[in-house]
C-alpha cells in the first residue's frame, strides 16, 4: 500500500534533511545531478519512502520539496 501524499512529502523531506546534514543540498543541485544522486541512492529513498517508489517519482518528489526544508529551518528557534 502506497503511503497518502502527505506521508510521501514529510518522508522525503526527512530525506532532504538527511542528505543536508551529510553536506549534500539537493537544492543547488540541477536535474542531471539530481537523477544521479537519485539514480545511485534508489535503495536509500525507497527504505525511507516505505515503498518501492521509482525513479522518477523520488526525483519528483525532492524537486517538489525544493526550498521548502530551508523556509523549515529558518522558522525554527535554535537550540542553542
């Protein structure tokens, strides 16, 4: 069973996060890059979406997300 839209959204968005912390943002990266990082992490995606999405779904998915991480991150207080 696929998971709603809004589930699909805040998994790849744990994603995105994921990937930022170890120094990757997927927002500068440009479609070519994007498909790539996509292409070779399928495996990563997919355990983290909770299904077998394919390759152009999570490609999709991170592009719809664009942004949207870092508008998070400014919104919320430091810990510090």
């Amino acid at each position: 069973m696929c998971p709603s839209p809004r589930t699909r959204i805040a998994r790849i968005s744990a994603c995105r996060s994921d990937l930022t912390d170890n120094g990757i943002d997927p927002d500068v990266m440009g479609p070519r890059a994007l498909c790539d990082l996509a292409r070779r992490n399928l495996d990563y995606f997919q355990a983290m979406l909770g299904y077998e999405a394919g390759l152009r779904e999570v490609v999709e998915l991170i592009s719809r997300t664009r942004g949207t991480d870092r508008a998070a991150r400014r919104i919320r207080p430091s810990a510090g």
